[in-house]
C-alpha cells in the first residue's frame, strides 16, 4: 500500500553561515515525497501557481511518485523565506507568504483514497483536517506542524493531533505547543490527546521518541563534518521514516529501525541546498550508511 502526503511545495530564499539560495525548490511535501520515494509509491496532495515549472520535479514521476493531486492555480507557488545562524537547529522564519496555499480546498482523486499511510506535512491544518476527512480508512497517520500554524491556529493543530497515530515535531515547536520545557512532560500532553508515538526532532542530537506507554527510544543523528543546510531535514526525515515503515508488516516492531532510516535520510538531505544532495542517491547509499549508523551507534558497555 502507498503513501499520501498533504504538504507544501514552495519556492525558498534561505541563508546558512555557509552559503545563500533564492527560489530554491522546497516545501514539505516535496522533501517528503523525495525521501519516502526510495522506499515506496507515494501521492502528493498540494498547490501551486502558474509560475511553477513541472519539469524541476519531473524525476518524481520517474521514481513512483504520483504528481495528480497537485493542483495548479493563477497566482504564485508559496514562498518561504529564512535564515539559520550557528545554531543550524533553529531556522528563523523571514517572510512566509501562503499564495495559492491561502484558499485551497483539496478534492482528493478516487484512485489514492484507499492508501494505507497519510502523512500531514507541515501546512495549514485545517488542509490537513480536510484530507484526513476524505481519505477512506487509512491504517497509520503521522502529522507534523511549525510555529507558523502554532502562533495562527494552535486549535487546529490541537485538533488535527486527536486524530493521528504520531506526531513528528521539533524541540521547540513541541515547547511552543505545549507551554512546557521537559520535553517528557511536553510529550506526555501530546499524547493525552490520543497519540500514540511522539516523535521529537532534536536537529543535530537527533531523534527523541516516546510512546503512550512511556517507553522512550532515543538515536544521535548521523554524525557529519560538513552540512550545508538543514531545511527540509524533518520532512525527510519524516520521508525516511515512513516509507520504510510502509513496507514493513508491524509498526510496532519496525518503528526504531524506521526512525533510523529517517535520521539517515535526513543526513543526506543536509549535505546540500534544496533536494539537491536527496535526486543523486541510489538505495545503496542508503543501506551503506543505515549500516554504518547502526554500527557507530554500538555502545560497547560489556556488563560483567
Ligand atoms: P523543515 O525544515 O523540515 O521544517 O521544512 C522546511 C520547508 O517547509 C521549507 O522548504 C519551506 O518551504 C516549508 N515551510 C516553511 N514554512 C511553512 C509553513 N508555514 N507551512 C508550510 N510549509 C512551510
């Protein structure tokens, strides 16, 4: 069974300490759909205007990806502007400028309705209510958020989290959400409100998972020397993550190894601009440095 994704696609002006783009092809649908790509068939649900050009994500259709539900308006794609200073972590939002994302109401094709995964990227959540509404039963949604939607439809958000399975989310946006610094506290009213797996993003000390059940699972990132950007690292993640769990059998068992096949998509996605780094990788790449992360990640302790 495939993946839907609701998300955004966006054109990014973005500043790094260690270089700038403008217009970059971005948006969480679009680092999303890249990364869950390598694993599975995955359908995008977004908008854009009539500025884009089809051909920048034609290597989509190439790998699987169907491109039917985005739609395509009079006006201009979303824009994003922002900047990262050392704390690569934290991204600053400059400028966010919705466009065509301001009034789209989705009407999801027959043919993807029956998907067994959806996941609610970052984008307005009451897009996100609209296609949980449509889609008919599917086995396992994820959703994620940023502060933009935090500060203008908190309730929204709120109530887009009573009807998923996880959450993926970042440190501060979780702070945000919730009002508390413990992140265990933070996760606990998360999932108060009927989540089973909440799924922190820590940026460079990487993922943090705690389960209705409190058990806690806890990976580093991909430790690396060079990063270039780290935009679009939690939707790929978030790609990683569920396009290995849908091609596994039980969530519940998978659930860490998907974890660290999003944290090594996400490692890729930071080596450049964009999704620059994500169009050159081959499934080798992947299971090369999933291998080496488990390998690094031993701990070593001998309990004599
Ligand atoms: P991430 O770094 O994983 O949080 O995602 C970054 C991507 O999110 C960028 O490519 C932006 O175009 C997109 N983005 C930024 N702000 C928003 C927003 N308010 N709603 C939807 N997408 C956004």
């Amino acid at each position: 069974m495939g993946i839907v994704v609701v998300g955004s696609l966006a054109f990014d002006n973005i500043k790094t300490p260690f270089g700038e783009v403008k217009n970059a092809l971005g948006g969480s649908a679009l680092y999303f759909s890249t990364a869950a790509s390598f694993f599975n068939s995955v359908s995008i649900v977004a908008v854009v205007g009539s500025d884009f050009n089809f051909d920048e994500i034609k290597f989509l259709e190439d790998k699987n990806v169907n491109l039917k539900n985005i739609s395509v308006k009079a006006g201009d794609t979303f824009r994003w502007k922002g900047y990262y200073d050392f704390n690569l972590n934290e991204a600053h939002t400059l400028e966010t400028h919705l466009n065509v994302f301001a009034d789209f109401k989705p009407e999801l094709t027959e043919d993807i309705l029956d998907e067994d995964y959806l996941f609610l990227a970052n984008i307005d959540p009451e897009l996100q209510l609209s296609v949980i509404q449509q889609m008919k039963n599917p086995g396992f949604i994820a959703a994620d958020t940023m502060n933009y939607w935090i500060d203008n439809k908190k309730d929204k958000v709120a109530e887009v989290f009573t009807k998923v399975d996880a959450v993926t989310i970042n440190e501060a946006e979780i702070r945000q959400f919730t009002g508390e610094f413990n992140l265990k506290v933070a996760a606990k009213k998360i999932l108060d409100l009927g989540v089973e797996y909440v799924i922190i993003k820590r940026g460079e000390y990487g993922v943090l998972m705690i389960d209705k059940y409190q058990r806690v699972f806890f990976t580093p990132a991909y430790l690396l020397e060079t990063i270039f950007d780290p935009t679009g690292a939690g939707d790929t993640f978030a790609g990683g993550m569920i396009g290995y769990l849908s091609t596994r059998e039980n969530i519940e068992n998978d659930l860490r190894k998907s974890i660290v096949y999003g944290s090594v998509m996400a490692s890729y996605d930071v080596e450049n601009f964009s999704i620059k780094r994500l169009k050159e990788l081959s499934a080798s790449d992947i299971e090369k440095r999933y291998n080496h992360f488990i390998s690094y990640c031993e701990l070593g302790i001998k309990n004599v």
